[in-house]
C-alpha cells in the first residue's frame, strides 16, 4: 500500500488524512524529517504560509522537501501550500521552496472576509464542476513552460497547476466532500489513476 506523508505543523492536515482514508490510503502526520522516510508522496496543506514555512525551517524540514521535489517526488500543495512550493511569491517575507516555476501572489483575493466559494472546471478530473473553497487565497500571476495549469477563474486567472510530479491548488479540496483531486494526486503517487475510492 502507498503511503503519503502530510505536513502536520499548522493548517488543515487533519482534513486531508481524512481526504486520504476515505480513499483507502494511509497517512502520516509529518514533523521532523525522519518522518519523511518511506513516503510515496506528500501534501503540504494550507494554514498560514509564514508560519508554515518557518517551521519547516525551525524542524529542518525546508531542504529534504527540496530535495524530494528536485528528484520527482510526488508534492500536492493547497493554498499555503501553493504558496510555499512557487519559485517566486509576491507578499511573503519567506523564501518559498522554489520547487515550482509558478509566480504566486498572497492573499491575491483580499482578507479573511473576501474568502468565497465557486464552482471550477477542472478537465484533469472530469464533470461535474469542482466546488472550490478559497480561504485568503492565493493565484498564479505566471507559469513557466513546463507547467500545466489545471483550472482558471472566469477570468483566466490559475487557481491550479501540475509541474511533473507536483500538483499545486489555490483553493481547499479537503473542506469539501469531493475526493476527486486527492484521488487525482493518489493517481501520480501510484503512477497510474488510484480506483481505491471508498
């Protein structure tokens, strides 16, 4: 069985373990980097960037993800998360994992108030919409070339991307009941579309 690891120092880890075993796959909560070892992939998951990335530094985390990244490791990143794996970040006083070549604006939509909740396109997992959650969101600004963006706002502006093996959302799959893009990144982390959904 695959086993995927979830950054578990601040934000919604608890949601996306759940995510995980509704599919049938088993988590690990992730805070020291011993932790990381026998991992088939991993989720950094949203909270607040800042915080996130300064305890990753704090527990040495910041250079084994790196370097997981660099060697084709499975990484889903939900907003913070987003955040945190972009190569360039417009408002994070934080040097980000740079693993992606995404640019990212933070907190792109406004304050905590201006949060909302739309309904994407998302071709990667088929119809119907996907009913996205965006917290103090972030968006992608630029894509380099190797970077497929998954989903836009009616505006075209990115909300979701996939460079290789990593998979980056602006918005919280795991505060909502679809399972689709968990099950989506569970398909990269096997190498094939995961069919162990519960």
């Amino acid at each position: 069985m695959k086993k995927v690891g979830v950054l578990a120092q601040q934000g919604a880890f608890a949601e996306h373990m759940g995510m995980l075993g509704r599919l049938g796959v088993e988590s690990v909560a992730v805070s020291l980097p011993k932790e990381l070892e026998g991992l088939d992939g991993l989720i950094i998951p949203g909270g607040e960037s800042t915080s996130i990335g300064k305890l990753m530094r704090d527990y040495d985390l910041v250079e084994p993800v790196r370097r997981l990244a660099e060697q084709g490791f499975p990484i889903m990143g939900t907003c913070a998360g987003m955040i945190l794996l972009a190569k360039r970040v417009s408002g994070l006083n934080l040097e980000p994992l740079g693993v992606m070549d995404i640019n990212v604006r933070r907190n792109a939509f406004g304050r905590q108030v201006d949060s909302f909740e739309t309904d994407l396109e998302i071709p990667a997992i088929g119809s119907p919409s996907f009913h996205a959650v965006f917290i103090r969101a972030p968006y992608i600004e630029a894509a380099g070339d190797g970077v497929h963006i998954l989903a836009r706002l009616p505006n075209d502006i990115g909300v979701a991307a996939k460079q290789g093996n990593m998979v980056a959302l602006a918005f919280h799959p795991e505060l909502t009941n679809d399972l689709r893009l968990h099950d989506y990144f569970c398909g990269i982390v096997c190498g094939e579309r995961y069919v162990g959904r519960k």
